[in-house]
C-alpha cells in the first residue's frame, strides 16, 4: 500500500517474496511499480476512502492468494519535520487504511515504514495510537525501531523508521542488526564513478556502460543490466555552473565567496557530494544536490544508485516524475534487510502451524 515505484516491495523481491498487488494514484509511479515487480498488479486506489480497502480483498479472493505479509509506507508528508506538522493533518491517519487490511484480510505480518520525525509527533501519540491499533488485533507490535541506511550498505545517509507487527507471536520482531560501520560505508564514488559523465551534453536514453564496474557495489547493482537506463544530463545555465564550480566537494552555498554570501538561503542549496562520503538524503526536488565532480545535478539514475536501486529498475514518466519517484522511495537493500528477517519468522510460523 502506497506503493509509489517500489521500492520497499523492490527489496522484498530481492528477499524472496512474491509480490501481488501495488496500491496507489501516481500513475506513472504505478507504471514503474508494474514494470518492476515481476508480475505484481498495480491499482489506482485512493486510500482516503476506507471503502476501497474492501477491492483489496476483492483482488486476492478472485486470484486465490493468501495474504502473508503487507507492506505500506503512508504518505509522510503529515509527520515530516521538513513541513508543519499538524495533529489533524488527514495524511497522518492514511495509515488506518493498512489496519483496516490487516483487520479483515490478517496477514501474518505488517510493516509501516515513514520518516523517524514521525515518532516523536505530539509526544509520540501518533507512534503509539498506531501501535495500539495494531495491537488490538492481534499483533505483536514492539517499539518501532530505527534503521540508518549506510549501515546496512547503502551510499547515502538516510534514515527510516519501521514498524513490524507479527500475527500472535510470542516475542517482538527482531531488527537487523547493522552491517557496516562508518569507516566501511559505501561512498558516492563507489556508487556512480562508472556511469557516464555528460559534460554539457543531455546524452541518449538508452546508453552504454563507459568501463567495468569499479566497486563491489557498482558490480551487484548492474547485474543482469545489459544498458544504462534513466541517465539524462541536465544543462545548467553558465551562471549556475559557475557556482556549483566555486563549491568543494562536500560544501554547499556557504563556500561561496562573501559578495555572493545573499543569494542562496536554503540551507541545502548548492550541495556537493563528497566522493569518499555517502550522499546526503536523496530529495524529490533534484535541484539542490550536485555531482561530486561534474557541474550538474545528479541524473536520475545517479540518485537511483545512492538509493541502492538496480540498474535494471527502469523509471517511467518525464524526468521530474521519475526524480520524483526515486526521492519518494525507500531504498531497495532497506527493504531487503528488514525482509529477509520476517521470511526466517515466517519459515517459523509456517512449521508451527504445520
């Protein structure tokens, strides 16, 4: 639920699940989550409206699936602490489209991903009102637990937050514990050094690999990929790319020179990755964050990669859309590490029941 291009579910392909059904109202977002998901349905459904959680169940008794797991990560705008927040914001109840599958369909287990800011809303009562409903139907649902994304071996520094709530357990879920620590985090330059440059060009949509991998990471992400995908340049004005080319890597609009201090005020404005570091959050916006060493802001396929997306995942939709999609997602090797400790839950409860 609140699919948008997958990449929660993504990960859980990865893990080995089977995914079926893909639920949102960005259509392209939905097009890639089709395109992506081998197999799975993607369905336009506004989740506002509680009555269309019953075509969930609808979809699954016409195709005689059974209903292991459901994943959803509600829209976040409400609890961001990039935005207001507000205790009636209509998008912080989203989430009771999720309990309201979970209470008439029972999967095994439920996973609610959203923004850590989330937790600490209103002295934690949206956290713990989602807790409790869950509860009372039956699931085991412990604190919700935080995961830092370049422990676990991807290149940019982003965190979510995850609740995981197991059908009559016994005992709470247990997290996965971190992988790598910040003197192994993977960097941006092990993430993209391998894709084409694209100085002061747009470059084809479809385009060959310039060299062979040159990290363990660049190796995994284009298995099975036999082109790049999603990797349009952008051509900046000279007056832009005379700023970004004044920025060290790592810095943004306050290295600038004094007489130029005025113009920027965003506090992320003109960032530049460091090549030895991982990136800061990807954003849906696209137009603060530059290369680390070209004067342009990444492609979508450059950010696709620090969200530890395959080079075979293919973004739908114009490039705002498709930027838009990636800044949205989870990224996939989250989504893998938190799945792959629910399917040796579920192994488990399958031979109980057994």
């Amino acid at each position: 639920m609140f699919c948008g291009c997958g990449g929660l579910s993504r990960g859980f392909i990865d893990a080995g699940f089977v995914v079926r059904l893909g639920i949102d109202v960005d259509e392209m977002a939905l097009k890639s989550f089709e395109h992506n998901h081998d197999g799975a349905v993607a369905m336009n459904l506004n989740l506002f409206d509680l009555e269309n959680v019953d075509k969930i169940k609808v979809f699954f008794d016409e195709n005689d699936y059974e209903l292991d797991v459901l994943v959803g990560g509600p829209p976040c705008q409400g609890f961001s602490l990039a935005g207001p927040r507000k205790v009636d914001d209509s998008r912080n109840k989203l989430y009771q489209a999720m309990v309201k599958t979970a209470r008439i369909m029972k999967p095994k287990a439920v996973v609610l991903e959203n923004v850590p800011g989330m937790i600490q809303l209103h002295d934690g009562l949206v956290k713990d009102k989602i807790l409790n409903d869950f509860r009372k139907l039956g699931y085991t649902m412990g604190e919700p637990h935080i995961l830092y994304a370049p422990e676990y071996g991807i290149p940019q520094i982003r965190k979510r937050v995850i609740f995981v709530g197991l059908l009559g357990a016994q005992e709470e879920f247990h997290y996965p514990d971190p992988i790598f620590t910040p003197e192994h985090f993977i960097t941006c330059e092990q993430a993209i050094s391998d894709l084409p440059a694209l100085i002061d060009i747009v470059g084809e949509k479809v385009q060959e690999y310039p060299c062979e991998p040159q990290s363990e990471y660049q190796k995994e992400r284009r298995k099975g990929s036999k082109a790049i995908y999603n990797h349009e340049g952008t051509i900046h004005d000279l007056k832009t790319k005379k700023f970004i080319a004044m920025v060290p890597e790592g810095k943004n609009y306050k290295s600038l020179p004094p007489e130029y201090n005025g113009i920027y005020k965003y506090h992320e404005a003109l960032t530049r990755y460091h090549s030895k570091k991982p990136s800061p959050t990807i954003n849906t916006g696209h137009r603060s964050h530059f290369h680390y060493k070209w004067n342009r802001i990444p492609t979508v396929r450059e950010s696709a990669r620090l969200q530890s997306f395959d080079d075979t995942f293919i973004f739908f939709g114009n490039k705002t859309q498709q930027y838009r999609q990636v800044g949205n997602a989870v990224p996939p090797l989250l989504g893998k590490v938190v799945a792959s400790e629910i399917l040796i839950w579920l192994d488990q409860y399958f031979d109980n029941e057994k």
